[in-house]
C-alpha cells in the first residue's frame, strides 16, 4: 500500500513526509521538483509488547510506504503537470497536507494561508481530472466501430452517469455501483474515488488554542466529502522527534500530543482501508503483518510465503487481549484459548498465528 501525500507547494508535505519516514529531504525553496518515496514504521503497542515477552532476536513492525508528491504549479509545463498527475493516480490513498500555520517565511513566497481555499480548490483539481479523462474515455468509445454495439452502449452509458455525478460535485467514491458495473469499470482508476485524508497542518499556538482561522468551514466540509481528518504540527514534531527519547517525551506531553502524527495517520488509514494486523511470534522474530480485515486465514498465510498457502493444512490462533491479559502462552493455552482454524477462517485484528502446512 502507498499512500500520496499532495497538496498546495509550500503545504508542509515534504516536511510531513521526512517526519513519517525519517528522512532528510530539503524542505521549502529548495524542495524542488522530485518525488520522493519512503516508508514508516507503524507504531503498535502490541508489537513492543509482545517483544518484550518473546525476546526475539529480530521485531519488524508494519510498514506504510508514502511517496511526497510536489504539488502542480501555475506556470507548470503540460508534461510536468501530467507527470505528477500520474504520481497521484498511481498511490492506493491519498493525504491532503493543508497550509494553515502561520509562517512569516512560506508567506512570503506561497502568499497568506487560505486553507479552505486550497481545500476546496484541490477537490475541484481531482475532480476536474477525472471528468477530463471520462470525457475522453467516452468518446474513444462512440469512435471505436470495432467494439459490440452493445458492449459500447453499456459502458457508454455508465460513463456517462459517471460523469453526470461528477459534474453536480460528487466524488465517485460516494457512488453505489452494482456488481455488473464495477466488472465494466474493471481496471480503470479514477482520483475521487481514492480514499482521500486531511491532514490539517497547524502551528504550536494553533495547537495549544485548540483553533485556528477557518476550521468550522474545513471540518463541515471533509465531513461532508466523508474525508477523516488529523490536525498535525509536522514542523514541531519533526524537531520533536529528532531529539533524545527522555527529552521527546516530555517535549510531547508539554504540548498535549498523546499520540505521534504517525501513530494518528496510520489509525486512521488502516481504519479507512479496512485494513488490520495480526502476529506471528517466537525466538527470531516477533512481527506484524498488514491484511484486509477478515481475510481467509489462508490468504493471510499467503502475505508470509507463497508455500505456506499452498502447502496450507490449519492455523493455530490465540488472541493478543488473552496474552495481554494472562501474561504468557502457556497460561492462555491453559485457559483454552488457543483455536485450531481451517482455510477459511477470517483473521481477525491481534491474532497471534502460527500456521500448520506441508510441502
Ligand atoms: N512554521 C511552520 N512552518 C512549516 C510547517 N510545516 C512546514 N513548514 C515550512 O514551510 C515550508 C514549506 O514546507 P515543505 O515541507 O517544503 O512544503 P511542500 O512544498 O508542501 O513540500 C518550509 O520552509 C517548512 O519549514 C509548520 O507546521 N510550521
Ligand atoms: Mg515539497
């Protein structure tokens, strides 16, 4: 999974992206014009948890992989300008990094924050990208004579509801499409219908106050575009997470941040995606692995190793509450919560599975 960070030049995305990745890119003029990927650790308590018991020699948490995308410029060329679109439409989801600190620097440059601008702006972007490639799709279609009449028609037809939708201002992820359109769209990849986040980015003193200028429009909005949103200090928490562990907690706590930008931002997407995590534990290595949520268990054997599903026979599952709880494997297996699952079982988020195959 990839997830695009995107927004206005200035926004803070190449600053957000070095604190979710750890990475050194330049931030502000120098920013410059390429993509950058990487990828984050996603926080889990579990995990630490569950190292502490096993002492394995090697813990690997999840990973989410962002990719920092520049953000289109007036005086951009059409070939830049599509370039970065295709960078947008290849991510899984997308973070909207919105402008909203004060900053005498960026002002100068990108102008004074307008952030319900810029959010509204960049929906009517997508928007407008998708109603262009729709509309060109369209008219391949009413110009192909070798395609089947009807095949045409009822592609062109659906398109055209499509666009319709896109027109009066609906995202096509709001749009109820039957089992018989989804298949007529199979393969085509459309901007609005990506999950799309908000994160608001705000200063210290926004932070401490708890608002800043616009915030009642921008929340109305995402809730009405069905938009999650985060309110983040990527600026501070960037500084923040650059120092010592002692320090970077009090730093955090004096600032009332709970919760790393991180931790928040994957929550929120892996609530989103629908996705969840289960573990697998031992002497060399406790780890986490990222599925949809209630995968068969053995499509989940299938995220470790191509054999283990093949050769698949059972999966033996405990839950991490009842280990939580009790402390140990033995105690859980005592109590009776160890389960022998078949193929089909759906995994569940913090199960700890071991899986029982042959080859
Ligand atoms: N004060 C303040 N400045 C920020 C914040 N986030 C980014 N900046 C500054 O804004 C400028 C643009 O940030 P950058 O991450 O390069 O934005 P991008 O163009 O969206 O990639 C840089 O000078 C950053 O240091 C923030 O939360 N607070
Ligand atoms: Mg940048």
């Amino acid at each position: 999974m990839q997830i695009g960070l995107v927004g206005m030049p200035g926004a803070g995305k190449t600053t957000l992206f070095n604190l979710l990745t750890g990475s050194t890119q330049t931030v502000g003029l120098g920013g410059g014009d390429e993509v950058h990927t990487g990828s984050a650790i996603v926080p889990d308590r579990r995990i630490d948890f569950l190292s502490s018991i096993y002492n394995p020699r090697k813990t690997t948490y999840a990973r989410i992989e962002f990719k920092d995308i520049p953000g289109a410029r007036m005086d951009d060329s059409r070939a830049r300008a599509s370039r970065l679109l295709d960078e947008v439409r290849s991510a899984d989801a997308l973070v909207q990094v919105l402008r909203v600190f004060n900053s005498d620097l960026v002002e100068s440059l990108h102008g004074e924050p307008d952030p319900y601008g810029d959010l509204s702006d960049y929906g009517t972007e997508l928007l407008l990208a998708d109603i262009d490639i729709l509309e060109k799709r369209i008219e391949r279609l009413e110009n192909n004579p070798k395609l089947k009449k009807d095949e045409a028609a009822a592609q062109t037809a659906l398109l055209k509801k499509l666009l319709e939708a896109l027109e009066s201002e609906k995202l096509l992820s709001s749009i109820e499409l039957t089992e018989n359109e989804k298949k007529l769209l199979a393969g085509q990849s459309f901007l609005t219908e990506k999950p799309l986040f908000l994160a608001v980015n705000i200063d210290e003193q926004q932070l401490r106050e708890k608002s800043y200028p616009g915030k009642d429009r921008i929340m109305a909005y995402a809730a009405a575009k069905n938009m999650p949103v985060i309110e983040i200090c990527a600026q501070v928490e960037m500084e923040i997470s650059r120092l010592q562990p002692e320090e970077r907690d009090e730093f955090l706590e004096d600032l009332n941040l709970q919760e790393s930008g991180l931790g928040r931002l994957a929550r929120m997407a892996y609530e989103r995606l629908n996705l969840s995590s289960f573990f697998t534990v031992g002497e060399d290595e406790v780890r986490a692995w990222t599925i949809q949520k209630n995968t068969a268990a053995r499509q989940a054997a299938a995220k470790i190793h191509s054999d283990i599903e093949r050769g698949f026979i059972r999966a033996e599952v405990f839950h991490y509450d009842h280990l939580h709880r009790l402390g140990s494997a033995p105690r859980v297996r005592e109590a009776g919560h160890f389960r022998l699952e078949g193929k089909e079982y759906p995994v569940q988020d913090g199960d700890i599975i071991s899986f029982r195959f042959n080859v």
